[in-house]
C-alpha cells in the first residue's frame, strides 16, 4: 500500500505520496472541489491518506472514501509535535503528514458522518447569533455609560424595553443609532428564539435526549448540545475522557 499527505489550503490543497519505503511516488497540487479530487485519487489503488483537521478536512475525508480510500484525520497540534521530534523540519506539509503515515504515528481524531455535523448546525448557528447579540447589547451599554444614561436599578421587561423606557434621558443624536442597534437585538432573538424551536422538536424524536432531561435543570437545549457533540459513547474510555473531551476538567 502506498500513503499520501494532503496539506489542506483555503481553495487548494497540495499532496504527496510514498510508498512503504517512504520514497515519494508523486506529488502536487489540487483544487479542493469534488471533480479535482476524483481526477487525482479516483483512478488510484487504495491509499492510506492523512488530512489535517481543520475546516474542510471532514468533507474531503468523505470525498476520498467515497473512492474507496482509506482516510484519517489527525490532530494538527499533536501531530506537529510528533513530526518535529521525528523529522527535523519547520512545516508539517504533506510529504511529512504522507511519512508519518507510513510509520503509523498518527494523532488521529474521530470522523463525524455529514449527517452528524448537519445535526450539530443549529447549535452553531445558534451559537453565532447569541454572540452576535451580545455584542451588540454590549455595545448598547457602552454608548450609554459613556454619556452617562443611567438605566433603572431594577428591569422589568425585556433588554430592548428597559434601553427604551431611557431614551428620555439620551442626547438626541444618540436616539436613532441606539434604536437601531435595538432593532437589530430584537431581530436577533427572534432568530434564536426559531433556533431553540428547530431543536426542541428534534429533542423530541430522541430517546438519548429525552433521558438526559430526566435529569433536574437539563434542558432540551443542553441536552440536544451534549448529545450531538459525544455522539457515540463508546468512542470513551471512561466518564473522566469525557469531561476533558469537553473541556471541563484536565486530561488525566
């Protein structure tokens, strides 16, 4: 069997391939598009091939299975690591990631099916309009504290209801740029408000999630996030892995 390395770029990727005795059989370049990659690997026998992880690293992966490779992704900073104290060389490029494979010293990472990561979309939409909002809140407070409106000690409604019930108190030409920041708060929670419903019906049809929620102050939401994010319990030694796997304690 021979081993191919492919440093993945933004719209191209650069490969390389060895044989067992890591002498190089080619090298190049290709497009990261489906039609480059069966043009390079689709007339190949199958290879072992090493892809970095990083944004399109899953897609490809599935591109070259679906040609009947052999495909692991690895983790790009252990595997650095490993390929500095092995191989002196300041980049990890793809004829190194293709000899790593070869000896086998691979930090290899668990490959999501595509129909996991569309399961784990609305969480990251989600994620990204709840920060969104906050920066706008953020930045809704910060123009009026640096002018300095005070808001009422206590709230009562929504964030949008007690910035507006203090617009009596905002120089004139602060009005309209705060309104609109507001109108752009209120649009974004409404979009996150169509997120959490997306995910509660799902919550509903899993048995995985509807177990996790017997559990006192676990939510559809928190629940669904876990579930999507583990996916397969087995791929975990022991509850301690998981916990580091999810950034909550040190690795033991």
């Amino acid at each position: 069997m021979n081993y191919c390395g492919i440093d993945l770029g933004k719209k191209s990727s650069c490969f390389h391939i060895v044989d067992g005795e890591r002498k190089t059989v080619t090298a190049g370049k290709l497009a990261n598009n489906t039609l480059a990659i069966r043009k390079v690997f689709g007339n190949r026998d199958r290879l072992k091939i090493v892809v970095e992880a990083s944004c399109k690293a899953f897609w490809m992966a599935d591109r070259l299975r679906e040609l009947g490779h052999e495909v692991v992704v690895v983790d790009p900073g252990r595997t650095k690591a490993i390929g500095a104290a092995r191989i002196k060389h300041d980049k990890l490029d793809a004829r190194i990631l293709a000899e790593l494979c070869q000896t086998g010293l691979l930090a290899a990472v668990d490959i999501p099916t595509q129909a996991q990561r569309m399961a784990r979309l609305p969480f990251t939409s989600r994620d990204t309009l709840v920060r969104s909002r906050i920066v706008m809140t953020n930045s809704v407070q910060s123009i009026l504290d640096g002018e300095g409106v005070e808001l009422p000690t206590k709230w009562v409604g929504g964030f949008s209801s007690v910035i507006r019930s203090a617009i009596p108190r905002m120089p004139p030409a602060m009005v309209a740029l705060v309104e609109r920041l507001l109108r752009g708060i209120d649009e974004l929670s409404k979009l996150i408000d169509e997120c959490d419903k997306e995910i509660e019906q799902v919550a509903e049809n899993d048995p995985d999630i509807k177990l996790l929620r017997t559990v006192p102050g676990v939510g559809p939401l928190c629940a669904a996030a876990f579930v999507h994010v583990i996916r397969d319990p087995g791929r975990f030694k022991s509850s301690r892995v998981v916990g580091a796997y999810l950034g909550r304690r040190p690795r033991a």
